[in-house]
C-alpha cells in the first residue's frame, strides 16, 4: 500500500517552501515574538494566493474541493517554519465541522471568505482551571425569549487578537451528562473584551476572552444545540491528522539542523559527526521521523477513505508524533550543546512548539487512551 504524495502534491510542496524561504523561514516566528505580526499577514495572504485557503472547501463555495491528504504538503512546510496563525485551527478543525454540520447560510459565509484568505477562524475552548473535558466547560449559553445570552470566560484562545471568527464550545444543558455542549460561530466585535496571554512558546499569542451577557442570534449555533461536544470529536480527527502533519515538517527540519551542524563542528580535531554517540543518536531521530510520517500519511488517508480503524490511525499518529518531536527537539539541543540554548539559533524555538503541542487539546496519554479505547481493549 502506498501513501507517499502524488507528484502534483510534492510541485505543489515547492511553491510553498519557496515562499517560505523567501520569508526567511522562522524570521515569521521570530517577528511574532517581538510584536510585529506584517510578516504573518503577508504571508497568509500569499497561501491564500497559492490556493492553500481553498483545498478542502467544496467548488460551489469557491474552493478545490480536495481531501486530508492534499493539505499534507501545507501543512508539513508550515510546520517546517514554524508559522504562527491559525491556519492549522481554520482548516482543519473549522472547515470540516461547517462543512458537515454548517447550514448552508453559514457555508456560504464562512466557507466562502475563507477560501479567498479574507477569514480566520481560532478555536475558544479551555477555561480557567478546568481541564479540556466535557465537564470542564461552564461558559454557558441561555435562551432568553428570541435571542440568546452568552456568559464566561475562555482561556489559551490562540491568536485571539488576529482572528476574525471565534469557534466557542459552551455549555447549553446542565443535565446532559454525555454532552450538553454546543459549538458557536461567533465573529470578532467589540463586545468581545480580548487581552493578551504569555505563552512559553513565544511563537503563539495567547488570548483571554470574555462574554459578558452578549447576545446571539440561533444561526450563530453550528450543528444540533446539545451535541457540541459530540461534533467536536469529528472535528479533531481532522484536526489531529493535519497537526501530524505539521509535527512532521518540524521534526524533518529539527534533524537536518542536527545532521548539518555534527558536520561542521570539531571536537578533538575531527567534526563531531564522526562520533559513534552522534551517528546513533541522528540515525535514531531519522528512524522515529520515517515511523511519524508513515503514520501522519496513514491517518489522513483513513479520514479520505473512512476506514473503520481512523479513530486507531489518527490516535495513535498524535500520540506517537507529539512525543517523537520533543525526543528529536531534545536531542537537537544536546548535539548542539551550549549554543542549542542561545537565543540567536532555531534550537529553542522547536523544542517549545513541541512542548507547547504536548498539551494542546489533549495530552499524549489522553491520545494514549483513546487508541486503546477504538480497538475495543
């Protein structure tokens, strides 16, 4: 069975890392750190311009109506430069949950901007000192006469201040054990009071959120009202399989940048390189490599082909991959030795965006739990 990409996906691949490098790869990430977020901009402007808004969004609302698998080489560079943004949160959790569960007046919105690039859509979900659970959401939506009132707060909210839409999970049923969630569309306003979180990645700007009795209309409601939280776990099989994929782009770099510098650092009158313990520990990290991009390719094309084990494939490649980046982003840094911990190389800033993916929207024993939970054991 075969799962490499097609040669139009891998030409499709070179027009995007171009770009990037143009960009100067992390120079993105490292303008973001300082406040300056042009860079970004012009970059998802230009994505939008490749296409990249457009692949998995049907024809009738402006897109290439592809599948998971052609947002793998996008993902993978994007993850390769580490680009802030919520690019990986607009397509690959937004796009699916409107698709399938959108009405048509809200497909034809939000599917259709965002197809041009004209929209971004983050993913408002944790709240304080709560856990990402069913039970953990208390921010609550009640229907007062026609409209309706929402009330709490949301946390971690990732780049609240550059997104134009907000997809918020609130509850909307106190008495539903299983669910009692529902998904909102909610776009950017001045009612919303949005301020800024530290993050330890300072690649990713971090929001707090809060809606304080904000009215909403029903057709901002995504999907049947109490099954939110049912609906979201579709949504991030998507999810999980794209982040795969962006896991893998770092990791590829993180280990050039590790075989690359063994090279041309000498130690004892002879490049590091030829050190068995660096041979070994490079080689390692091109092992757990090739098994996180068999597994990222595996569960995209499961969501594509709805094989009864794409719980299984997409589980087990977040778990896996999330823990294979901070190996190889930790072995990267001690090849590197003291300089692996200055500011002025890309060293530190992969090992804290693997760190920062280690607990984002589940944690690698959760993932853990949920691929011994598919297979029924």
């Amino acid at each position: 069975m075969d799962f490499s990409l097609t040669e139009d996906q891998e030409m499709f691949r070179d027009h995007i890392k171009k770009a990037l490098d143009d960009a100067g790869q992390t120079q993105i990430a490292r303008d973001v750190i300082n406040n300056n977020t042009d860079g970004l901009k012009k970059m998802m402007n230009t994505l939008a311009e490749l296409g990249c808004t457009m692949i998995n969004i049907p024809e009738q609302y402006g897109g290439l109506d592809l599948g998971s698998l052609d947002l793998v080489p996008t993902f993978e560079e994007i993850g390769r430069a580490l680009l802030p943004g919520v690019f990986l949160e607009t397509m690959a959790l937004a796009v699916p949950l409107i698709n399938k569960y959108g009405t048509e007046e809200q497909k034809e919105k939000y599917l259709g901007e965002i197809a041009t690039g004209k929209r971004s859509v983050t993913f408002a979900v944790m709240e304080e000192g709560r856990d990402f659970s069913s039970k953990g959401i208390q921010c609550s939506l009640r229907k007062q006469k026609e409209t309706y009132l929402l009330d709490g707060e949301k946390i971690l909210v990732p780049e609240g201040e550059l997104a134009n839409t907000f997809l918020v999970l609130v509850r909307t049923n106190d008495e539903n054990k299983e669910d009692g969630l529902s998904l909102l569309l909610i776009d950017k306003t001045e009612e919303i009071d949005i301020k800024q979180q530290n993050c330890f990645d300072e690649t990713k700007q971090l929001s707090k959120i809060t809606f304080n009795q904000m009215e909403l209309s029903e057709d901002q409601i995504l999907g049947p009202v109490d099954e939110g939280w049912s609906l979201l776990q579709e949504g991030l099989l998507y999810f999980n399989a794209a982040l795969s994929s962006s896991i893998v782009g770092g990791m590829e770099h993180v280990i050039n940048m590790a075989a690359e510098y063994a090279k041309i650092r000498e130690q004892f009158g002879q490049p590091i390189g030829r050190f068995q313990a660096i041979k070994h520990k490079i080689v390692d990290m091109k092992v757990e490599l090739e098994i996180a991009r068999s597994l990222s390719y595996y569960a995209n094309w499961v969501l594509e082909t709805d094989e009864a084990d794409r719980q299984a494939a997409v589980y087990s490649a977040r778990s896996f991959i999330t823990d294979a980046f901070i190996d190889v982003a930790s072995h990267n840094i001690q090849i590197h030795g003291g300089i692996g911990f200055t500011e002025e190389i890309d060293c530190h800033l992969y090992l804290k965006r693997a760190r920062y993916y280690e607990q984002y929207l589940g944690s690698i024993p959760d993932y853990q739990e949920k691929v011994v939970a598919s297979l029924g054991w």
